[in-house]
C-alpha cells in the first residue's frame, strides 16, 4: 500500500480506479517499423476509438449547448473517415514503413497546408480541424490521450495539475476525485471540484506516473490523503468512514426546507457558486435559494470559439427558467489570470493576475461584452436575474458599463426584444474597490464580495503559487475590515451586501459575518445544507 499526502480541498472519502490524466505531448516520435500490418491496426484501433470519443462529444454538445455548437464534432468525424487523409496515412505507414503517430503528424502537415491556401474562408478553417482530428489520434496512439468519454467508469483523475479549462471537459459523472501534485486550494480547479461535490487533494506529494494508472486508490478528503492498494484493514476503516460521513450528510437532509435564519430571527440569503448549466440539478438537490455567483466565463471556456448570442441565451434562459422565479446572480465574463481561453488570443503577460482581465477585456473589447449583455438582457424576461461584473476599481468603470447595458436595452427594446427587469450589482475584490465602496455603493445595487480576489490583492500573495500556501491567510484582519467597511458602505447607501468568495463557506466566520450585517453567502451547493445548519445555530 502507498499512501500520500496532499492539500484537501473538498472533504469526503472516495474509492475507485486511478485514471491518469496526462497533457497531450507536443512532440511526435518519428521512428521506422518492421511490422507495417501491425502498425496499420494500431492506426485503426486508435481511429476507431477517436471517433467513438467524437461521437460522445457530439451528443454531449447535443445535450449541453445545442446543434449548432454540436454540429464541429460531426465535421471532425467526417474529416477523420475522409478517404485521401486515411490513404495518405496509410501509405506512409506502409510504404515509407513510419510510425503511425509520424504518419498522422505528417498527414495532418500536408493537409493544413492545403487547407490554408485555399481562397475560401471556409476551407480555411478546416486547417485547425484537421489538425485537431490529428491531434487526437496521435495522442490516442501515444498512451497521452485521456479524455472523460474514455473512461469506463467513474474514476479518481490522478494529474500533475489541472487547468480550468480541462476540469470543464469533464464528464462529472464520471469523475470520483481530483488529485494533482501541483495546484493550490484557491485555483478555479480547486473551486470546481468543490462545485462538483467531490473529495479532492492539491499539493499532493505524487507524481502521475502510468504506473498508477487503474490501480485501486481510496481519496480521504478529511485527512488529505491518498491510499494507493488499499489494504485490507484500511480499505475496511475507509468504507466505514465513508460510511459515517454519507450518513452525516443524509441527517442534513433534515434541513431542506426550512428557513436560513438566525436565532434572533435575521434571514440570511443562501445562495449557491455555479460553473454552468450542470450544476443547477445540485442547487436544486440542496434546496438553495438562488444563484448567487454563475462563473459565466465556464460556458467560453467548454468552447472551441466565442459562444454565439443564442448559445448564452439559450444557457442563460435555461438555468433562470430551471430556478423558477429564484434570484440568480450571473458574472459577465472574468478570464484572464489562471482561466485563459486560446480564441481570445490575449498577448502573453508577466504578471496575468495584475494584467488584462475580466471586466478590462469587456470594456476593450465591446462586441464581445455587447453579446454577452444582449443575451443576458434577453434571458432576463425568463425569470429573476442580476449581473454582476467581476474585478471593479474604479466609477468610471461602472458608469461606462451602465451606458453600455442602457446601449444594448434599447437596442433590444428597437428590435421589439421584451427585456425583463434586472439587478446590476459588482464583485468587491480588489482593496481599491472596497476602499472607495462609499462612492461605488450608490451606483448600484449590490455587492458581492469576491474574497479569493480579494485575499490575493490584498496579501499580495498569488492565488495560485502552492509555495505560499502557508501565507495565505484569508481571515487576515485586513481582509476582515475591508469586509466590514464594504458591507457598511452598501447599506448606508441602498444596496445589500453578501459574500461568494470561498470564504462564504467558512464556518469559523459565520458568526462574525452576520455581525457585520451580511446580507448573502454564496457557496459551492454541497455545502447549503450545513451552512444552513450552522446559521441557525448562530
Ligand atoms: C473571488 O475572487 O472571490 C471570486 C468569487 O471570483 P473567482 O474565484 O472566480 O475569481
Ligand atoms: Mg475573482
């Protein structure tokens, strides 16, 4: 038995097969082969499954986003089948006697190329196509290709580190746990594990070596521990553990349906952190009062271009409607830092934590926040909707963006488009926002306060460097004032005040955030029900 050790940042226990995630390798092998018959199946075998992958994809896009966003899963399997591609990688297999990863890589330079040069625009394009066919296959064929519609069955994702936008390709049914050597417990990944629901580790001291790979491993996210070939003895204490602490969460069911209120009688909102559509079936399960952060820049980062007007109307509409009438809270797109998206084709930076982001992207680059807001505004008619805009320093800002929603409300209003009403509100979390929340709060009608972001600037300590673990220290006393000063600011001005920081969901503070007069905590849906409990007790 092997145990490690790591950061937990969700607790639970869970027991299944490690899956090893690996990065796709860049560098393709370029060797000669004996047995060409041989080499032709292992293309074909890896074709067969690429194209099952596809066909997965296909009916998830279905399902998720709709046909049009669906519709690049079926080029990509008839690009895959197309007979000149295969007759090309077949005879280099077979007549130059290479590898099949050279093969394909080969194949898939020639093609581009071809591709590039044609006149149409169309064409054109399918140069990335090809070469993301390419790329599948040849990380199928070189062990590296591990995608979540490959794998049989909910596992345990055992990977060096995660980025957002790979933990957002994951089937959550199929994932059990998140491991990774590297990462912090304030990451996005980390987040999204807490959304899902699932005992994960950051910081662990493994590395995702193949050796691992569908070996029997046991997650225990109270201890931050991993056991790899569980004994007897330790496998028969974990199932006991697991055991207690599914019977805990059962005897929290007691507190669906009753109110979130303390005992002196003040109601606290409690509201849920979501990353998408997905997650609305867990906001619903805990019996959670609305929405009160909907990371929107997830729905860019599942997709391979800008999501169209109607592809965020559709998700937008979807979750207000599924919420009936409950207050959701959607953020307007917040890249930028750790979440980068290929598309945008943002200029590398130094420092991404300090540079061009979230709201600073929107108001430089007005057609993407102007499409944004058009299907945010349209989605509004389809239920209780407030827009929240991520990483504010300054008046200026938001009365720019309050002209620009006012632009795209007539705009809309011409086009005979009914518009419903809505909350503006903004994320507090930077020190320069909470510091002039006085002159902020009259402009809007809440905040929120973003105590990831505001831990960071406020620390100075990146979010993201494990090393400074160990300073990061969210119950800092100047995050406290800062806290305290901004939720003071919003009342005396008008607007209500709540936390969906992960600091929303600490416990330790709960007392403390109710004497400061927070008005809302917004937290992953697997911890409602015990924030509930905890409220109640306060
Ligand atoms: C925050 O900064 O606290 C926040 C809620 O936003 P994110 O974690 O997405 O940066
Ligand atoms: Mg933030």
């Amino acid at each position: 038995m092997i145990v490690k050790e790591g950061k937990s940042v969700f607790k639970g226990v869970a027991i299944g097969k490690i899956f090893v995630y690996r990065k796709a390798q860049k560098a393709v092998s370029n060797e000669q082969v004996e047995d060409t018959a041989a080499e032709l199946e292992r293309y074909e075998a890896a074709k067969g499954k690429a194209l099952e992958q596809l066909k997965g994809l296909y009916e998830k896009a279905l399902r998720d986003v709709g046909e049009e966003e669906a519709m690049i899963f079926d080029v990509h399997q008839m690009l895959l089948d197309d007979l000149d591609y295969n007759d090309s990688i077949h005879s280099i297999i077979e007549n130059d006697k290479m590898n099949a990863e050279y093969a394909v890589f080969m194949t898939c330079e020639q093609f581009s190329v071809m591709f590039l040069s044609m006149d149409d625009d169309y064409m054109r394009g399918r140069a990335a196509d090809v070469k993301d066919i390419s790329e599948r296959v040849i990380s199928i064929l070189n062990g590296t290709q591990v995608s979540p519609e490959a794998m049989p069955e909910p596992v345990i994702i055992l990977a060096e580190d995660l980025a957002p936008s790979e933990t957002v390709q994951f089937d959550k049914s199929k994932l059990l746990s998140i491991v990774t050597q590297k990462g912090s417990a304030n990451s996005h990944t980390a987040i999204l594990a807490r959304t899902m629901n699932i005992p994960s580790l950051v910081m662990t001291d493994i590395e995702p070596s193949l050796e691992y790979h569908g070996r029997t491993a046991i997650v225990d996210g109270f201890a931050g521990l991993i056991y790899i070939d569980p004994d007897e003895e330790t496998m028969a204490k974990m199932i006991e553990k697991k055991g207690k602490a599914d019977a805990q969460r059962a005897l929290l069911q007691e507190m669906k349906g009753k109110e979130t209120v303390t005992k002196s009688g003040k109601h606290i909102h409690l509201y849920s952190n979501i990353g998408g559509v997905q997650d609305v079936d867990a906001v619903l399960e805990n019996d959670s009062e609305g929405i009160g952060l909907f990371r929107s820049e997830f729905l860019y980062l599942g997709c391979d271009d800008y999501p169209s007007e109607e592809v965020q109307f559709e998700a937008y509409k979807t979750v207000l409607s599924r919420m009936g009438g409950k207050k959701v809270i959607i953020r307007t797109l917040d890249i930028g830092a750790d979440k980068q998206i290929d598309y945008f084709d943002l200029p590398k930076e130094e420092n991404p934590a300090l540079g061009f982001r979230a709201i600073r992207i929107c108001l430089t680059r007005e057609e993407v926040f102007r499409t944004q807001l058009r299907a945010l505004l349209r989605a509004s008619a389809y239920g209780t909707l407030s827009i929240m805009f991520p990483m504010i320093i300054s008046v200026k800002e938001i009365v720019r963006i309050k002209e620009i929603v006012e632009e795209v409300r007539l705009e809309l209003e011409r086009e005979n488009i009914s518009v419903g009403d809505f909350e503006l509100g903004i994320m507090i979390e930077t020190p320069a926002a909470a510091v002039i929340s006085d002159q902020l709060a009259p402009l809007v009608d809440f905040f929120s306060i973003g105590s990831n972001d505001l831990t960071q600037y406020t620390l100075a300590i990146d979010r993201q460097n494990q090393s400074l673990d160990a300073f990061f220290d969210p119950h800092h006393e100047a995050i406290l004032r800062l806290i305290q000063m901004t939720c003071e600011n919003a009342h005396k001005h008008g607007a209500w005040c709540g936390i969906c920081g992960e600091l929303g969901a600490d416990m330790e503070l709960t007392a403390k955030f109710i004497q400061m007069g927070i008005d809302e905590l917004s937290v992953s849906p697997g911890y409602t029900l015990e924030l509930r409990k905890r409220i109640r007790e306060c």
